[in-house]
C-alpha cells in the first residue's frame, strides 16, 4: 500500500490501471536501487544483454546498439546521452527481488526491469509506449512531463519511435525512491536534471496481430494433415501456365482439416508467455547427483533462476516454452513454487522421487538453483 500511496492493490487497479497516471512520492523511501552505474556498464558490454544508447545533439537523436565496452561508455560526453539496458533481472537476484514487488500483477503480464542510465539533459525524447509502466527513480533526479494525447504521429527522420507532436498536461521531478505509473499510450518525456538512474517496470502487451503470427508457428509444430495433393483425372492441357481452378478447391479442403480449440490455445499462451527472449542463455547448475541435489535442496530449499519462468493454469504447467500436464502428486508444492518462485526446505523434504527428478532436471538445465 505504500509502494501505491497507501492505496490497497484492489483499489489502484480499479481506478488508475490502465485508465489514469499515479504519481507516488516517496514510494520506496530511501530507495537507492540494486543496481550501480559501474554494474550497469558491465551489463552493458555483454553480448547476451540488450542494450542501447539514445544521444541527443541539437534537438536530433542518434541511436547505437550494444555491447559497448567500458572504455565507450567512459569516453561519453557529460550531457545529452542515455544508456539502457533491458532486462537486468535476468542477471541480477536483487533487481530480480525489485521486479517481484510488483507481483500484485499476475507474471503472465509482467515483463522486465529495464535500468536506464542518464547523464544530465539525458533522455529517450517524448514517445508512447503501448504497455503498462511504472518508473522508479534510484539515485539523481529526472523531470517527467506527461499525459494524454490524441496525436500519435511520429517523427518520420527520428531513429526512435519519438512523437512529432508533444502536448503534456503534467509535469514531476522525481528524486529517489519516488514512483511514476502511466497507462498504455501516455504520452511522456523524462530527462535527467543530474545523473541518474530509473528503472522501468514493463509489461507485456503483444498485440493480437504478433500472437497470430506467433500461433500460426504454434500450430506448424503441432497440426498434422493426412493425405498428399494427387490429380488422377488430369486432362491435357493447351495453357501450362495456368492454375486449374481445381487445385485451389482441394488445397482448401485440405486446410479446413485444421482444427484448434480452446485447450490448444490455452497450450500455446502458456509456452508463449514462458518462452525465453533472444538473449536468454541458461547456465547449468554445478553437477550434482540426484541423490546429492535431493539432500541439498532438504536442507537448504530450491529457487527459480531470474531467467527462468514458469507459469500454470488449470491442467498444465510451462516452463521456459515447454508444457506439460499437472502432476497429480505434488501439484500445490509446484503451483507454490511458480507462484513465490522458491520451495523452502521444510517443502522440499515433503517431495515425491518424481518431483526431485524433475527440479533436478531443470538445475541440469540451468532453470532453478539450491537455496531459498
């Protein structure tokens, strides 16, 4: 309630989400952030992190991508720059632990911190962005102007989705610890007053037009249709460049074979949802036998790595793009640990020889690590 300006979860999301910006003075008091500038850079010069650097010079901006090496980012000017870097749960268990704060989310929608470095005069440029964000200042300051706008035309020249337009209505200068939230589709602009640096807590909103595309590659793995084009009745032709009427008609038949339902659909947002990004590379645990990860994880517990993520509805789990069915043994002990991402030890003592071989499964993999 704090973190929302002593608001109850319930009543935030009944009346600003999706709906109308919040701004939360001292969110988290005394906020300084789990992540340092020199962390920061080292993320950076990664080749498994995303990251970008948006320059401004003269009312233009430049964009670079990553990696960039620490001798770059130390021979950048002392103004107009940014540097972002998305993703920075994934490789680090404290930001992992401040994106969890905003569990009252479920995880199907939550996305990633990003963690944007600024030095004084830096920012992106007035933009829209098409998902839910809260923006969390660490150290420094940055002046946020923002509100509605009608006109989302965009900046044709810009390297940057910038709007060609912008009309504010509000206007906040956060310090650390303070907190902006904006619907989809506010329009907004944050520059550094000193350097600092924000973190963003996005989340997901594909649109429906992306889902399509990607349940179409779903039901490629999936979808199997009988039978092979055949023509046994074919006649002479005097036009070889023509295509039969004929052919199209029984392509079609073919195709109406196809057949999804809602379980199918249930099956492919579950692997959707859990499939890890382009730059996600899973680093197996230390090599334990089953009966050593068994008596480790009993006295010591078992958590979910930052880069794992497992979700579950009615009748399946999913795990980093793979599905299977709940088990009927241990389904509250799994549920809990998709939930609170780790099993304490007390729980893990309580497991079935089936359920250790599975976690010891995914520590082989690199998706859950010993420990609380």
């Amino acid at each position: 309630m704090e973190m929302l300006g002593g608001r109850s979860v319930a009543a935030f999301l009944r009346e600003y989400w999706h709906e109308q910006a919040l701004l939360v003075n001292a969110a988290m008091p005394g906020f300084e952030g789990p992540i340092t500038r020199e962390r920061l850079f080292a993320l950076a010069g990664r080749d498994d992190v995303e990251s970008r650097i948006v320059q401004r010079s003269r009312g233009r901006y430049a964009l670079h991508r990553g990696p960039f090496s620490r001798a770059r980012l130390r021979r950048m000017p002392a103004r107009d720059w940014t540097l972002l870097v998305q993703g920075v749960n994934l490789h680090d268990d404290e930001a992992d632990r401040l994106l969890r704060r905003f569990a009252f989310i479920p995880y199907a929608r939550l996305d990633d911190l990003m963690a944007s470095y600024a030095a004084p005069g830096g920012g992106v440029g007035p933009h829209c962005d098409s998902y839910d964000v809260f923006l969390l200042q660490a150290f420094g300051r940055r002046r946020w102007r923002y509100g509605r706008q009608r006109d989302l035309a965009l900046r044709p020249e810009a390297p940057v989705k910038l709007l060609a337009r912008f009309s504010p209505q509000h206007e906040a200068t956060l310090s650390p610890g303070d907190m902006l939230y904006l619907p989809p589709d506010y329009a907004h602009d944050g520059v550094a007053v000193d350097a600092c640096i924000t973190y963003s807590i996005g989340f997901r909103a594909p649109s429906y037009q992306a889902l399509a595309e990607a349940f179409l590659d779903h039901l490629r793995d999936t979808v199997h249709v009988e039978g092979r084009y055949a023509d046994p009745h074919l006649r002479p032709t005097k036009n070889p460049a023509r295509i039969d009427k004929a052919m199209p008609r029984q392509v079609a038949r073919a195709l109406a074979a196809i057949r999804w339902n809602g379980d199918e659909v249930a099956r492919f947002v579950g692997r959707y949802l859990t499939e890890p990004k382009p730059h996600v590379v899973f680093v197996a645990g230390p090599a334990l036998s089953r009966m050593r990860f068994a008596q480790r994880i009993a006295r010591d517990g078992v958590k979910l790595e930052p880069r794992s993520q497992l979700l579950y509805d009615a009748l399946r789990y999913y795990v980093n793009g793979e599905d299977a069915p709940l088990p009927l043994v241990d389904r509250e002990a799994l549920q809990s640990l998709a939930d609170r991402r780790m099993l304490d030890a007390d729980a893990c003592r309580g497991l079935s020889a089936a359920m250790i071989d599975l976690l010891h499964a995914w520590h082989r993999d690199g998706f859950l690590a010993t420990g609380g």
